[in-house]
C-alpha cells in the first residue's frame, strides 16, 4: 500500500457543505452498513472514520456504549448536532495518520475514505484501529458503474465547479437535480431500460427528498478530491489473510458503490504494537 503523507489538509469545502445541508436518511445508513445492523453497535465501542455533519454519529450513538468520532474539519458542527447524546467522543485528526492509542469493538466510516488524500493507508489505520475479532465497515463510491461521473463530472468539477461561491454552487446542484426529475421518473421507472447508467441508483432518488436529491449532487460538485474505489482494492483490504473469511461481505450497492464489512482475524500480529500506544487521546470533552 501507498506510504501515508504526513497530514492531510483541512479543507473548509465540507464545513461550508455541512452547514448548508443536514443528511437524516436512516434507510440509506442502514443499507450502506447491510449485512450490519443497526442493533449490532448495542454495546459496543466504535470508532467513526469522518463525523461529517454528525448524522451517523447520532444514529448509532443511541445505540453503542460509546462513539469516538474522527474528523479533520467539522468536529465543532457534529457535536453541536449531537448534544443530547452523553456516550460521545470527538477527535480532530487526519483518518490516516491518527493514533488514538487503543483499539475499537467496531471501526465504521461512510462516504469518506474515497475523499481522502490516500484511502489505502486510510483503511489501513482504520484497520489498526480496530481489535482482533472487531468488525470493519466502510462505504465508498466505486470505480465500476461511475464512468460518466469519473469523467463528465470529476473533469469539469476539478477545473472549475468546485472553486464556485457554495450558494451559487448549491444553485446549480438544484437545477440539476431539478433536471433530472422528468427522466428519472419517466424511462427509469421500466425494467426495459435496465441497461441505462445508473438505472438502480435512481430507484433511491425517487425515494429522497428534493433537498436531499440536491445534496447528493452537491456532494460530487463539492468534494476537494474523490478517488473511486476498485473491486479489486476492496479485495485487498479486506483480504483473507486479514479477515475472518465467512465474515467479508463486499456489496456492490446500486451499481455505484461498494458497502464493506469484515471481522478483523483473532490474531495478536494484528494488534497496535504497544509502542504505538499513546495514554492520550486528543480529544475534545463531550458535549
């Protein structure tokens, strides 16, 4: 795997998005994490891999025992968000270079590694992070099934649309969004038209929200950076080496991303060497 940068940049473009936009769509949270459950967390200590606006800190910290949540930009926001909850923990610090100094029942992070400035020693951190016999899961957006995303949207996303005033930016995702609603709810309602791009992702898109169709597009319009996740990457990090091998599942979800879960193998190898622990962890006190 690709050697980690020292620490990643903080960028203000997902403050700016965070506070422009709030994501309490449960059904999709518990579709990312299948064959998870949300009944799973019961108990458990977990650690959460970019906070975001704090919605999944939120969805499962009602029912984990505790949740330390990591983000680089928008600690302050997910707290705030999130103050009636006792159970949780706040750290700001890079995915990939962080030490916390002390391993977690489960390791979750939705919709971030591929955002990430290196998302192979991303998951590896994660994964260091996580005891033997704990459970990893990850979702990200996927090579397969994004080649107009890849190269319509990143192309023209990465010269300009992402330097756009965030209002104008928000503009523009509504008019897109607003666009794609006769399309999506006429051709792409019939199993004939199977073939076309993106044919199962829209099957969600008729079940959200306008304001939380128009975050969708924000979010690919927004993003500093995206890197799209091959099968063959997820085989790697979640090898059989490394996991218990009944317990990967890699999901190809709606054809445009892959939801990841494994349990981290019993074996001491795998545990942070006791060097690397750290008595400190720098965290914020709870809200």
């Amino acid at each position: 795997m690709n050697e980690p940068k020292v620490s990643q940049e903080k960028s203000s473009e997902w403050v700016q998005q965070w506070n422009m936009f709030q994501d309490d769509e449960l059904f999709l949270f518990k579709e990312w994490i299948e064959p998870v459950q949300l009944e799973d967390f019961e108990g458990q200590e977990v650690l959460e891999g970019g906070c975001g606006g704090g919605q999944h800190t939120g969805m499962v910290g009602r029912f984990a025992k505790s949740v330390t949540a990591v983000d680089l930009n928008t600690i302050e926001l997910a707290k705030s968000r999130n103050i009636n909850l006792d159970n949780l923990n706040y750290v700001e610090d890079d995915l990939a270079t962080m030490q916390l100094g002390r391993q977690f029942d489960v390791v979750f992070s939705i919709g971030v590694i591929h955002h990430t400035d290196n998302p192979d020693a991303t998951f590896e951190n994660l994964y260091q992070h996580c005891r033997p016999g704990g459970r990893i899961i990850i979702w990200c957006y996927s090579t397969e099934g994004n080649f107009l995303a890849r190269y319509f949207v990143e192309i023209p996303r990465k010269i300009f649309l992402r330097y756009l005033p965030k209002r104008t930016l928000k503009l523009l995702s509504q008019v897109i969004s607003g666009l794609m609603y006769p399309i999506v709810h006429s051709i792409y309602r019939f199993n004939i038209f199977k073939f076309l791009p993106y044919f199962e992702y829209f099957g969600n898109f008729r079940r959200l929200s306008f304001e939380r169709n128009v975050l969708n597009v924000f979010d690919k319009l927004n993003a500093p950076q995206t890197d799209f996740i091959s099968r063959k990457r997820c085989e790697q990090w979640l090898s059989k080496d490394r996991f218990e091998e009944n317990s990967i599942s890699i999901r190809h979800y709606k054809n445009v991303s892959y939801s990841l879960t494994g349990i981290k193998q019993n074996d001491s190898e795998h545990s942070i060497p006791d060097e690397c622990l750290l008595d400190d962890v720098k965290a914020t006190s709870r809200p």
